[in-house]
C-alpha cells in the first residue's frame, strides 16, 4: 500500500473523502481560448460542440477526509486523453462519436484552497495546482454561493440555484483527472458515490473580479448563462495514485 508523508503524518491510498457537498456550473467556451490556456499542460481540449469546450466552475464543503475538513473551488477543463492523439475536425456526428470511442478526461487547471494541509498533500501526491486562497461558502440557504478571493482580490462570486433531483446511481466512475505541476502531467484515477444530486439547465450567476485567474476566465467568455448547473447534497470519494504521463517544458 502507497504512504506519502505529509507534514509528518502517514497519508495511505487511496486517499478517501467520507463526506463532502459539491456545487457547480459548466460552461461552454471556444475551443481556441480553451486551448490556449492548456497549452503549458501539452493536453488538448474535448470539442463538445463544433469550436465550443466545456469549462467547468466547481465548489466543495470537504467536511469529513483523509486530508482533514477544508473549502475548495476548481477550475477545469474537459479534455481528450493523451492517447487519443489529435481532435478530429470533421462534423458534430463524427465528432461526439470520437469523443465516446476515445473517451474524456477533467483536466484541473486551479484549484485554491483554504488549508495548509490539504495544499501541501495535493501538491505532493498529485501535482493538482492547488493554493490558499479565501473561500467563503454559503450552502444553508437555497442558493448556494462561493466567494474566493487571493492576495486580497477578488477572483469570482459563484451563485447557484439547486435544480431538479436526479435518481441516484450509485458509485460514479467518472473520467479520470489530469493535472500538471512543475512542469509533469499526471493522470489521477477517482471515483464518486453521490447523494442528494439537482441538476438544471442555466441555474448560475457568475461574478469576476480582478484577479488574473478572473481576466483569464472572461477571455473564455464568461460571465455567460452557463450551460448546466448542479448541487450534491453529500458524496463520498476516492482518490489513488498519480501517474506521470510527461513531461511539459516552457
């Protein structure tokens, strides 16, 4: 069984999330703005659309883990697997079925957070870009809102109004994560069992503020009616060992 020390304590794998309340917004952006700003990464994009990617806003109330209670907000971006080679450039028929034939990955491009543990162990096992950041949550209303702010400025203030529940499915095998840090790409296998699941077209109110990670996320074109919003009363997760895929240099 893998261990990794952290801050003088024994962290084994998989690493394990025992509850957490999850909230987010999906975004549809162009594809030549996405790919821009993965460039660094040496991923590419998913094309959901002809010239349209999917940019996915998320925040977590982690109350009981393995890396202790802490607040969490994400940036990330779907994006094809490294084997799948170059994105097709035909039609929207021909490109969903290559999506479903090579499948998709959730590559995480930001991911502030507000302790130090948490920081130091996702930098360590995973490479995830994570860093501290003020995450102020408020989910005891029926909107559910983030407000993250670092070195003082404000980067977004995230709304979300619950949709409609969704039957449960039991445990979610969801396309595995990516991240890169230091200039690696790693792959993290994960899964999810969700409880408490609303979904609802739209459903969002974005915020920016002016932080870089702001003016880079108005560039994709937000603020915009997203896509699809979402509310997960409680889930529990898992998290295993990263695999380094490449090396990426500037």
């Amino acid at each position: 069984m893998a261990r990794h020390l952290i801050q003088g304590r024994d962290v084994t794998m998989p690493v394990r999330v025992r509850d957490a309340a999850v909230c987010g917004a999906s975004y549809l952006v162009r594809a030549d703005a996405a790919r821009a700003v993965l460039a660094y990464s040496g991923l590419d994009a998913a094309e959901v659309l002809p010239g349209r990617a999917l940019c996915t806003l998320v925040f977590v109330d982690y109350t009981d883990g393995d890396l202790d209670a802490y607040h969490e907000f994400g940036v990330a971006f779907l994006i094809r697997p490294p084997e799948a080679g170059p994105a097709p450039r035909r039609g929207l028929r021909a490109g969903l079925a290559e999506l479903r034939r090579t499948g998709t990955g959730a590559f995480v491009h930001w991911l502030p957070v507000d302790q130090g543990f948490t920081l130091e162990a996702g930098r360590s096992i995973w490479g995830f870009p994570k860093e501290l950041a003020e995450i102020d949550l408020r989910l005891s209303s029926p909107y559910k809102r983030c407000v993250v702010r670092r070195d003082g400025r404000l980067v977004l203030d995230l709304l979300v109004k619950p949709g409609l529940p969704v039957p449960a499915g039991g445990v979610v095998e969801p396309a595995d994560a990516y991240s890169h840090l230091d200039g690696v790409t790693r792959r993290i296998p994960w899964s999810v069992t969700p409880r408490g699941v609303r979904v609802r077209p739209g459903g969002a109110l974005v915020r920016l503020g002016n932080h870089p990670v702001a003016r880079e996320l108005s560039e994709l074109g937000l603020p915009r009616r997203a896509l699809a919003s979402f509310t997960v009363a409680h889930t529990t997760m898992s998290f295993g060992e990263a695999k380094e895929l490449s090396t990426v240099r500037p």
